[in-house]
C-alpha cells in the first residue's frame, strides 16, 4: 500500500461516514452526536447502549441506521416473560417427511441478524438479558451442543429506559462491560421539536437510501484498525481508564470517593478504537489526544461502578468521567 | 557593577573586582555552552510545539512515530503528511528571535564601567585625605606651635583617637574661645564623639582603646554604670530647665538658681553640657571619680549656681546615695516594663491569654460544697421480731 492509497483509504472512509451519519440525519432530527456515535460504534464493531426516557427517537434512530446500512435487521421487544430461548433459538422436534421419524432442527432467533435491536433492554430479566452475553463477545451463538456463528457484520444495538423508572432491571456489569458506547438520548430542543412535528404530522414520508453495505462496512473497520497511534497517546487512553479505580495513582478525589470498581480492559480498547475512528472521520491518519478525549465519555461511563456512598448520593457517573477528563494531562 | 562600587567605597582592592568579573564571564560562558548543547527532543517538547503551531497532535504523534522507526506505510504517510504540515508553519513568526542587542549593550558598558572603577578611579582614602587637609582650620595670629598643636588635636578628634584627659581638654577649650567658628566645631566634634562613645558603651564595647589598659574599668557593673549616666542627665536637664524656666520658683540671686532672661544662664548652660559629658567619661571608665561622685552632698540647683566651670561635675560627684538609689530603683522598674514606640518596637500580638494578662475570671464560683450532716439519716434499724430469722438463715446448722 503505497502512500496515495493510504489517503484514498482515509478519504473513501471518511465520505461513507459522512454519507451515513447525513443520511440517518435525514429522518433523525438533531442528536448528531448520537448518530455519529452510534455509526463509530458500528464501525468498531461494538454495541451501543442507547439511555434515554421513552420517546425522544432511540428506536427511530436504529430503524434509520438499519435502513441505511444494508443490512439484514431484526427487533427483540424486551419484556419480563422473554426467554433466553426467545433470543437466540432453540431446537425443534421436525418429521422426516422421506425417510420418517423425527429429529431436531435448530430454529434461530432473531439475534441472527446483522443488526439487532434489542428494545427496553432492561425490562428482561437478567436471565434473558445474559443471553445476548456470548452474541456481543464472541459473535456466536451456543444452543445445546453446537456453536453457531453470526453474520458479519453483527451489531446490537440496545435501548433502555433509565433505571428509575418502574419495571427495570438494572443490566448486570458483565453486560455492561460489552457495549461499546453508552449514550444518552438528551430530550430534542425546541427548534429540534419544530422539525420533528414538521415531519411527522404532515403526508411526506421522508425515505431514505442505503448507502453502505455489509462488506464495505467490514472494509471500514479493517482501515479503522490500520490507523497507527503514538504510544504516548495511547498511554494517555490507558491512563484514563486507569484513573477509574479509586486505588489507582491517577484516581480524581471523586472517583476515590464515589467508585466501587473502575472500568475493565474493554475500555481502554474501545477508546483507542473510537480514537482510531475520530482521527478518520477528520481526515487524519493519526490519532491524537484531542481524539482520545472525544471519545472517552461515552466509554468510560457505563463502565464506572459507583460505590453505596454514590448511589445513596445519587452521583452521575459523567460527573465522575468528565472531572477525571479534566484532571488528566494528555503530556503526562 | 555593584561589587565594583561596594569595593571601591570600601577601599578594597581593585583586583577583587577584576576577579569577579572574571568569575562571572566564565560563569555566563558555561551557561551559555550548557544551555546552547544538543539535546534530544521529548514527547513533552513535542506536544509543546505541536501546540503552538496549532497542529493538532499530529506533530506530537510524528515525532514519536519517527524516534520509532516503522516501516508502515500508514506511519510512512503520516511522517511525510506531519512534515508537510510542519512546513507551511511560519516559525520565524511563532518563535520570534529575540534581540539580544539592548542586553549585550548593557553588559558591555558595565564591564567597561567595573574595568574603570577599578582601574581609573583614584582610591577612596586619597580623596579623604585631601579633604581633611582641606578642612585645617586656620586662626589669625595664632603662634604656629598652637596652630600645630590645635589641627593634632582636631585631627585627633576626628580620628577619634583623642584621649579625655582634663588637660587636653581644658587646652582645647581654651584655644577653642579665639575663635567662634573654632568653638562650633569643637562642640559639633565632643558631640559627635560622645554619640559614638555611648553608641560603643551601649553595645558592650571599650569607648577607647585606652580603656582597655585602665584596671579600674572592672570596678563598676554596668547597671551601676548605666544608672550613673541616666543621673547625670538627668542632672544636667535638671539644671538646664532651673536656668531657663521663667516659671522657676526657686530663681533668685541667692539661690543661685537663673530664669531664662538672667545673665548666667548661657554660661551655665555650657557648663552644663561639659558637666554631661565629662559625667559619662568617668562614669564609664573611672570608678575612683564615680566613688567620689557618689560620696555626698545634695543634689539640684543648690550646687550648681555656686559652681564655676567645673560646676557641673562637681555637682554629679557630689550626687548622694538616696539619689543613685532612686535612680537605680526607677531604672529597675523601667527595665521591667515594656513600652512600646519606646523599648519595644513591635506590638505583643500574642493573645492575651498568652500574655498572662487575661482579663477574665470566674464571678460565679460555686462555694465549696459542704456535706450536711444533719440530713444524713440512719440506716433503718432490723426489726427485732426479724431478728432471730435472719440469725437462723445465716448460721449454718450442725
């Protein structure tokens, strides 16, 4: 690869992001961030955790990600009485029309797709949200004996009503840890409002085209990965991940006071990844500190465990990684 | 520059200067060497830059990516794209060169300022030199082996090598009456000289090197010393207010005593100064004179009216005991006190429970508690009728 197919790499890249967050925009009025967001995530290879009150376009947003992106796409309506069985599939007794007799064939669930929504996540029990576990890790399902691989690419994309509302489970912190991004639907603006009535409450629907496919977004991550990054950069990523646990020499007096357990590896890995991505969507093929720092919120927050002082306190975990963000020097 | 000047003023050695300066150009040298080496750029340099010139960490991460070494050709594109970018920037206009000029100037013209002063200048001493000869006081019609002996003994005076001895003085003081101007330095110099001698006393040194060999130094303690010289001031203001107080009651012919209109008044005045000053010599360095100053006779403005020139130091060795002792009482009691503006510079921000001088105190103690015994009542005797069950619970039976 010589350097003009480099720059033709980072360019071609960076128009498919743009075309893709443009497009979704089209339907999806503000939460340009959200968007941009969930299309990095999409081309890390990482699920997204979408939080927000009921209403303000979670599941809208993945419906028009799924629209753009051509992709095969299912829904799993979360509820109390879902089964793990429900999610990913089950055997099923069939008659041998030929020879006779029965047998078991596998039926898979809808988490056999390429992007799944998985909506009101927290409304499952933790049984049935576990099942999504190995699907999110290792992109393969297990039903009794046989292990079954997902389509690439393989995307979850969940949305849950925030914690205090009835009827939810809190999602277990291995769940967690899985997902690459955890971002917060803020309710739309005023002149967002405006636009949304506009569209909704008048004949013209508003459709929108598939601009990318399958093996171009698996072509995207591919280059998203080969954007090198400078080890006193990358120390910087792994310094705030470090700096959420409350022993670590980097810890901020509130993570000291508030946090039971920092966030894992995974953080780290996805910051550097989502950094890798930033870098590209600017047209750069570095990454720099500027690009770390964009990108660690929405990977550090969900990953910070608060202790009882700060759940009795009611403490935000954004609290938390933004004094811890600004805390940390990107020199040190 | 300083050292140069403070050298000079202190008549040292030129070399002292030129060596300085020597010292300090091989300092600046080494600096200039140590700061001017070639040292390896960091990652904190790095970023610095990559700031100033607004390049977004792309600097940063190249020069990092170059220390390396890669052969990828992402790392490859982003070298030669870092460079590029490095390029366009306008260094010059971030890192302006500073003009060294104002400050080379000054330098030099302080080095030729040190090299003057310590080379051109004339010393310090000649200049003193010829300004005390210019100060020789010449007396019309004064034979010369007195004008010889009047400018040693000024130039003694000076030197403040001038010994007290009462002849000397009294010859000064007589050659001094030729010529008033004469008698205005002399007085300017007994003063200047007996500001230096209580500065020295104050500060535990010998007034004169003389004193050193005189035995009898050892004869008074310095209390005894110090409250002497209070009295004689006070002696002296005490007279000097009797002379030129209107107001004095006791001003008449017979009691010697003068207002400030009488004739004698300047006179005794003078005598009075002499009186101080001859008081605090002897105070000071004769014990014998002190011992006869304290051997009697009253004190006040009895004595001093009938008293010539030597009024007032008759008047002081004649001070009696009681005085001496109110005086060393009063000083005793001023030594205990802390005025401030006065012997204590600095105001006592301690608190004043600190200082021991709390103004508080308990207005409401409880008295002592007393143990009424008339309240106290006897344990309820055993009823007899029980008395012969308890015994049987009690005695164990064989």
């Amino acid at each position: 690869m010589t350097a003009t197919a480099v720059a033709q790499h980072i360019d071609l890249f960076r128009e498919r992001f743009v075309k893709i967050t443009q497009e979704v925009g089209r339907r999806i009025v503000g939460n340009e961030e959200i968007v941009s967001s969930t299309v990095m995530s999409m081309l890390a290879g990482g699920h997204v955790l979408l939080e927000g009150i009921p209403g303000v376009g979670k599941t809208s947003l993945i419906h028009t990600l799924a629209d753009v992106l051509h992709l095969k796409f299912s829904r799993i309506q979360f509820t109390p009485d879902l089964m793990p069985a429900d999610i990913v599939g089950t055997n099923i007794v069939q008659e041998h029309h030929e020879k006779g007799g029965t047998f078991f064939e596998f039926q898979p669930g809808p988490i056999f797709a390429n992007v799944v929504l998985a909506d009101e996540i927290n409304r499952a029990t933790p049984k049935t949200q576990s099942a999504l576990l190995e699907a999110m890790q290792d992109q393969s399902v297990s039903v009794g004996t046989t292990t079954y691989k997902l389509d690439q690419p393989f995307m979850v994309l969940a949305t849950q009503n925030p914690l205090e509302m009835e009827g939810t489970y809190p999602l277990p912190e291995a769940q967690l840890d899985r997902f690459f991004f955890k971002l917060k639907v803020k309710y739309p603006t005023e002149d967002a409002m405006h636009h949304i009535v506009d569209r909704t409450t008048t004949s013209g629907d508003i459709s929108v085209s598939r601009v990318v496919d399958g093996a171009q977004i698996l072509e995207m991550r591919h280059v998203a990965r080969s954007v090198p990054i400078a080890k006193p950069v990358q120390s910087y990523a792994i310094r705030l991940t470090l700096g959420t646990h409350p022993d670590s020499p980097y810890a901020t007096p509130l993570v000291r006071k508030y946090v039971r357990y920092g966030a894992s590896p995974r953080a780290a890995q996805s910051i550097v990844l989502a950094g890798k991505i930033q870098a590209l969507t600017r047209g750069h093929a570095f990454v720099s500190a500027e690009d770390i720092k964009a990108v660690a919120l929405p990977a550090l927050r969900h990953r910070v465990l608060l202790n009882f002082e700060g759940e009795a306190e009611q403490v935000n975990a954004d609290t938390i990684v933004e004094e811890l963000l600004a805390a940390t020097r990107a020199d040190g | 520059m300083l050292v140069a000047i403070a050298v000079r003023l202190l008549r040292g050695s030129s070399t002292i200067s030129l060596a300085v300066l020597g010292l300090l150009a091989v300092t600046v040298s080494a600096v200039v060497f140590w700061l001017g080496r070639r040292r390896p750029s960091t990652d904190a340099i790095a970023l610095r830059v990559d700031t100033d010139a607004q390049l977004a960490g792309e600097l940063r991460s190249a020069h990092w990516f170059s220390i390396t070494g890669s052969g990828d050709e992402w790392i490859s594109y982003h070298l030669n794209r870092a460079a590029d970018r490095a390029a366009q920037v306008s260094w010059r206009e971030l890192y302006p060169r500073e003009s060294g000029t104002p400050a080379w100037l000054l330098s030099g013209v302080c080095v030729v300022a040190v090299v003057a002063l310590a080379v051109i200048v004339p010393q310090r001493q000649s200049l003193v030199a010829a300004g005390s000869t210019a100060e020789t006081t010449t007396l019309p019609g004064l034979p010369p082996e007195l004008q010889a002996k009047l400018d040693a003994m000024l130039a003694k005076m000076k030197a403040g090598t001038l010994q007290g001895d009462e002849a000397t003085l009294a010859d000064l003081k007589n050659i001094a009456k030729l010529d008033p101007k004469l008698q205005k330095t002399i007085d300017e110099l007994m003063k200047n000289k007996l500001g230096q001698d209580a500065q020295k006393m104050k500060d535990g040194k010998p007034v004169d090197p003389a004193d050193k060999e005189r035995p009898s130094n050892g004869g008074l303690p310095e209390d005894v010393r110090w409250a002497l010289e209070d009295l004689a001031k006070r002696l002296a203001n005490s007279n000097q207010d009797r002379q030129t107080n209107d107001k004095n009651p006791a001003a008449s012919d017979q009691t010697g005593e003068k207002g400030m209109g009488s004739d004698q008044a300047s006179t005794q005045q003078a005598n009075s100064t002499e009186a101080q000053m001859q008081l605090v010599r002897e105070a000071s360095s004769d014990a014998s004179a002190s011992q006869m100053m304290m051997g009697g006779g009253g004190m006040g403005g009895q004595q001093s009216g009938q008293q010539g020139n030597n009024g007032a130091q008759k008047n002081a060795a004649e001070a009696n005991v009681l005085a001496i002792a109110q005086a060393l009482k009063k000083e005793t009691v001023e030594a205990n006190e802390d005025m401030l503006g006065k012997n204590v510079q600095k105001e006592d921000i301690r608190r004043k429970t600190e200082a021991s001088k709390s103004g508080m105190g308990f207005t409401k103690v409880a008295p002592t508690a007393t143990f009424d015994k008339s309240h106290a009542t006897a344990p309820p005797p055993v009823p007899e009728s029980r008395r012969p069950l308890l015994q049987n619970y009690f005695i164990r039976k064989q």
